[in-house]
C-alpha cells in the first residue's frame, strides 16, 4: 500500500507576468519520503515550494496540503519552513525568534532543545544581528522544526555552513526522518541531494525532468564531456550532443567509456583526447534540450 | 487569534525597544518644541498652556503614525522575513493587529516626556478624568495619520516612505495649529486649517482636556479624511498583498 500523500501539485502551472516560472507540474510528496529537488537557479524550484507553503497561488492547476489548500492557515500547522537567514529580526534573541515561531503551533519543541539540536544551545540570549552567517543559517533551519511539523520544506538548508555544522544539520534531518518525518528539500549541490535524499526530483525550466531514486537520477545527470581534435563529428553511438568548435570535436554523453571505445574502434583519426564531467548546470541543459527535442 | 495578536505585538514592541530610533524621534521633537515655543510663551496662563501640551502631544502621535508606521511597514515589506511569516499558520490579522497596537504603545510613549514638561513646567492643569479622555481622544485623533502611514508605508519603498512621511509630517502639524495658535499665523493658513486632519484632531483632543466645542466643519473634514486614508490604505494593501502574495 501506498503511503498517504502528504503534498500533492497537479498540473501546476505559474506565470509571473510574461514569464513561465512552473510549467504543469504534477508531483505527490507522500509521508515518510525524504524528497530532493534539484535544478539550477531560476528553474522553479523556488516557485514550486513558494505554491506548496501557500505563499503563491498556482495561476491553473491545483496545489493540495494534507489534502486542503495550502493558503488556509490551519492546514499549514503541519508544515515547518526554514526563513531566509539575510532577513531575521537582527534585534531578537536567538531565544525569543524560537519561542515566537513556536507560539503559533499547537505542538512545539522545548527552545533549548531545539536549539541544542543544531548545536546553537549556548547562543539563546545573543541577538540575531550579533550571530555570524553560518549560525543564522542553522537558527533558520531550527525555526523550521519549531512546531513539530510532519512535512518540512528546507530551502538551501547547508549553503554558506562549514563541514563540521553541515555533517551536524544532515544527522538532525535524518534523525527527523527516521523518526518518521518526511522532508523536501532543495539544492543546488548533487552531493547534497545524495547524502540526504532518497528520491530526487530534478526541475528545470519550470518543468520535472527526472523523477527518481538518486541512481536513476545521477545516472541521468552523470553526463561526460569526450573532446579531441578532428575534423568532423564521427557516427558514434549514445551521443547527447556534439558540436565543433576551433577543430575541436566536443560530444556529451553519459557513457565515455563506451564512447572512447567505439571512437577508437571506428579508426577514425582524432588527437588529444579529454574526458571530463560536466557540471550539473552542463547536465541540465542537456536534459532539457533533450526534453525540447521532443516536443 | 487574540493569542497570536499579543505574541506578535509583545515581539514587534520589543524589537522597537531594542532600536529605540523612531521612539525618541517621536518624543523628542515634541518635548523640543514645547520647551521652545509652549513654556516660554504659554506657559503661565493654565487654560492656553492645557491646550497647546494637548497640541504637542498629538504633534507627537503623529510622528509615531505617519513616520514611523510607514517606515516599519516599508522596511519589513522588503525582507524576507516577511513571506517567511505568511507561511506559519495564522492569516495576516496577528501582525497586522500587532503593528497597530505596537505603534499605539510607541505614541503613549512619546507624550510622557510632553506631559511631564506641561506638569513641572507651565502652569498647565488638568483633572485625572479629563487627562483619560485627553489619551482617548489623542487615539483617535491618530487613526488618520495611522492610515496614511499605512498608505505610504504598502505603498512605497523605505526611502521614499521616511521622504514623504516627513515632508508631509510638519505642514500637516503647523496647518492644524499644532505648534502656534492659529490666531497667530497668515490668512490664508487660517482659511485652510479646518480641512486638514489635525484640526478635528486637536478640536477633538481640546473638547475632552478642557470642554471646549469642536468645529462642524473640522470634524467633517476629519471623518472625510479616515474614509479617504482608509481607502488609500486598503487599495496599496491589496495591491502589495497581490504582487507578494497571490
């Protein structure tokens, strides 16, 4: 049986003015998942969680929460959202920001617990404006947790944190969901995504790319980079895209391995090889111009 | 609901206190201005002295109104913090209520320091009955100038919002009669006063101190007033909450 579906878009499509921010998005987010999306900025992310916590409302299409609407505020008592650490209250105490958030929830953590738990328990009387940026960023990921949620949205939850807190914060959201939490959080880093999550959603102007465990999804992002110099692209297999630049031949592929090979079985003539990774941003592009090619 | 108005009132009066800017600006121009132009020349006749700290203390609510409330709404309009708020389960109300009672408390405030110059200092008196309805008076005489803060505070950016409210702020004051009694000053300001919000305002505040009859046409211009600043107000609301929020 499947789990209950927690958070669900359905055909969610959002304009801002001429701009196609979320392209008929349909996704189920069900309880217990430990969900990632992934894509580069500007791709939607943003705008998808903005329509699950109810600050935007889809332009057509439909946003559900716990099966309600996410604009009614009783519906958002089991959700918890991390703020953007650039914006606290600078004058609040680490302390009050926690007990301020907490008082709007039925169910709530002890502050010192809470902030215990992301390692800021010696910090409840220091002012905000007083705290550095790595310790905003894990005040902001506590306030998330502040009213016992059962569905967490974390945006960015490690950005700016050193390995030590960023190791720290990953032991708490698996703690969160071991003890039966489910939580969606965006990255733009893949190592991020694969140390936490178990399935990955990637987005990509506006639209889901891939859906998927985190193989599938590397194995879809995992794309190489095979140059060398030649004077024509070769009729090679599993080629993504290829392109001639300065007598260079550049082919993305997820296979290099058998790319080489067949390069150098089909005895064409080429020079100074280079096979390197792409970055997730070269990646993206390619899945999407797949995903254009087709329409 | 009235849980969630306190606590958000109980934090923004606190983060007030911490940067206590606006506060002292709103008390210390008044109390400024009454050592400067009421202790000095109305300060030893009782019923002028009772009513120009009654025009001080209001020249003081309305820096709180109109200055501070629209420069808090400009500035948390573009902080994060703001959408983080709408995403915790309470509707707009609490912080909208907690703004209002913030800026209420920050206006009680700034008139201590009038009132205890007009008690040490002037000649002015004042029966314990007649200093509540003063306060009461004083709250309602703001709830234009709060509107109007609110307007210039949905409506424009913080720099525009401390630009304007202050340009506003002190014709507003001199033309109700505010600073100098109206006796005083040109013809032509004389012929405008009643139209302005503060005339009913401080028309309102002298009935209660000290039983004097307010103007019709002030106090018509002063209701005419809270519908148009509330108008103005709701339209910039809903059009900010439609760029944010919908």
């Amino acid at each position: 049986m499947n789990p209950p579906v927690l958070a669900r878009a359905i055909e969610a499509t959002r304009r801002y003015g001429d701009v196609l921010a979320l392209d008929r998005v349909s996704l189920d987010i069900g309880a217990g998942e430990l969900v990632g999306l992934l894509g580069p900025n500007g791709a939607g992310k943003s705008t998808l969680m903005n329509l699950l916590v109810g600050l935007r409302r889809p332009t057509s299409g439909t946003v559900e929460l716990f099966g309600g609407s996410p604009s009614d505020p009783a519906v958002r008592r089991g959700i918890g959202v991390t703020p953007q650490e650039t914006g606290l209250p600078e004058s609040l105490r680490v302390g009050e920001i926690v007990d301020f958030v907490s008082a709007h929830f039925p169910e709530r953590y002890g502050t010192a617990e809470l902030l215990a738990r992301v390692g800021l328990g010696d910090l409840v009387r220091r002012q905000v404006g007083g705290l550095s940026g790595g310790q905003r960023r894990r005040l902001a990921v506590a306030l998330a947790f502040a009213g016992r949620p059962r569905l967490v949205f974390l945006d960015e939850p490690t950005t700016g944190l050193d390995v030590e807190a960023r190791r720290t914060l990953w032991e708490g959201i698996r703690s969160f969901h071991a003890d039966g939490g489910t939580v969606v959080l965006t990255s733009h880093y893949l190592e991020e995504i694969e140390a936490l999550a178990q399935r990955v959603v990637v987005i990509g102007r506006g639209r889901v790319l891939a859906d998927g465990t985190v193989r599938e999804v590397r194995d879809v992002v995992g794309v190489r980079r095979v140059s060398f110099a030649a004077p024509a692209v070769p009729d090679l297999p599993g080629i993504l895209r290829s392109s001639v630049e300065d007598g260079r031949v550049h082919l993305l592929t997820t296979d290099s391995d058998l790319l080489v090979t067949e390069l150098v079985r089909a005895g064409t003539a080429f020079a100074d090889l280079e096979v390197r990774p792409t970055s997730l941003e070269e990646a993206f592009i390619t899945i999407t111009s797949e995903e254009e090619a087709r329409v | 609901m009235f849980d969630l108005i306190l606590v958000h009132t109980r934090y923004q009066f606190l983060e007030q206190l911490r940067v206590p800017i606006a506060l002292v600006a709103s008390a210390f121009f008044p109390a400024a201005a009454m050592l400067a132009l009421v202790v000095p020349f109305a300060g030893s006749d009782p019923a002028s002295a009772t009513s120009a700290t009654a025009g001080m203390m209001l020249f003081g609510a309305m820096s709180a109104a109109l200055i501070g409330l629209s420069i808090n709404v400009a500035q948390d309009r573009e902080q994060p913090w703001d959408p983080y708020l709408r995403t915790l389960p309470a509707g707009p109300l609490p912080r909208f209520a907690g703004r209002i009672l913030t800026t209420m408390a920050g206006m009680l405030l700034s008139v201590v320091p009038v009132l205890l110059i007009s008690a040490f200092l002037t000649a002015a008196a004042i029966s314990p009955l007649r200093l509540a309805l003063g306060i009461g008076a004083l709250l309602v005489g703001s709830v234009p100038f709060m509107l109007l803060g609110l307007f210039i505070g949905y409506a424009a950016s913080p720099k525009a919002a401390i630009a304007v409210s202050q340009v506003a702020y002190f014709p507003i004051a001199a033309l109700g009669g505010l600073l100098v009694p109206l006796e005083v000053m040109p013809g032509f300001v004389q012929s405008l006063a009643p139209f302005v919000p503060s005339r009913g305002a401080i028309e309102l505040m002298w009935a209660a101190v000290a039983g004097r009859t307010p103007s019709p046409v002030s106090l018509a211009a002063f209701a005419g007033w809270i519908v148009l600043a509330a108008a103005a107000a709701a339209w910039a609301y809903r059009r900010d909450e439609g760029r944010r929020f919908s």
